[in-house]
C-alpha cells in the first residue's frame, strides 16, 4: 500500500445537505422548518413557551436569596503550599501574599482573597499573609515556626456585612 492508495471506506463521508435549494432536492420550499407560524421563522422560537399556559419556570415557588455581597475566596490547602515550597516556586525568606501566590502559579486569579486550610502537612517554616484561616491551619503553620497574618477588611466592605 502507497501514500497515493489510501482512501476512507466508502460511506465514511457524507456531503452535507444543502437546505431551501428547489423541490427536487428533497429539503426545498420549507426547508425542514415544517409549515407556517413562529417556528419558520429565524431567531424568534421562545424557550419555555407552553401556548400560553403559564411557563414552568414560573409556576414553581422561588427560593433562597443571592447575597450581592458575598465574598469568593481561592482556597489554598497545606498540601498544595507545601507542593509549591518544595518545588521552589516561593520564596520563604519574605511573607507570602496572595500577589506572590499568583505570581508562582499557585494560584490562578486573586478573587476576593485567600482562605487557608488544613487538608494536608506542611514541612516548612513559611510567613503568610492572607484573608482566613482555619483554626487548624494555623495552627498547623505555627507548629513549623511560621506565622499567619490576616488582612483586614476594607471599611466599606466590613459596614456592609
């Protein structure tokens, strides 16, 4: 067998259809959309319309609130920080902020903050800067002669909550 021989297995590729072009084609005059109405025409068919009864997604009770000020917090494991340390990615000889942990591809994107917590064991001693702690991550970090320090709330943000 050559280069020049191969081909697919016969059926293995299809023309496509090419819709609205005569009545011979099979797919002419209305072109597959069926007879009159809304659903003929293009970019007007309405999700959920039930004919006028009252759509579902409006019969049933609405529930629970979105809070418009919640927070969303990365969460960094130990496990993950001490992955980070032993590859070389921080630096521990100055405190680590979210900045550097972006920096280092910790983390992807800053959010609204940092929440440490305790899944996993932490092996090195490490400065860190961040928005929450478990009581057992810092706890944690402190047994390694590390230290976490919260950020404080902005005021506008702290009047809000």
């Amino acid at each position: 067998m050559k280069l020049n021989e191969i081909k697919d297995n016969a059926g293995a590729r299809k023309s496509r259809l090419r819709v609205g072009r005569g009545i011979g084609s099979g797919m002419g005059k209305t072109g597959g959309r069926g007879g009159k109405g809304q659903t003929a025409r293009s970019g007007v068919r309405i999700k959920g319309f039930e004919g006028g009864q009252m759509p579902l997604h409006r019969r049933l009770p609405k529930r629970g609130f979105n809070n418009i000020f919640r927070l969303d917090y990365n969460e960094l494991t130990l496990e993950r920080l001490q992955r980070a340390l032993t590859a070389g990615k921080l630096d521990t000889s100055k405190p680590v902020t979210v900045a550097e942990l972006v920096e280092a591809g910790v983390l992807r994107r800053a959010k609204d903050g940092v929440r440490l917590l305790a899944t996993g064991e932490l092996t090195a001693k490490v400065d860190l800067v961040v928005n929450h702690a478990t009581t057992a991550a810092r706890a944690a970090v402190e047994a390694q002669g590390g230290s976490v320090t919260l950020i404080e709330k902005p005021a506008a943000v702290a009047e809000t909550a």
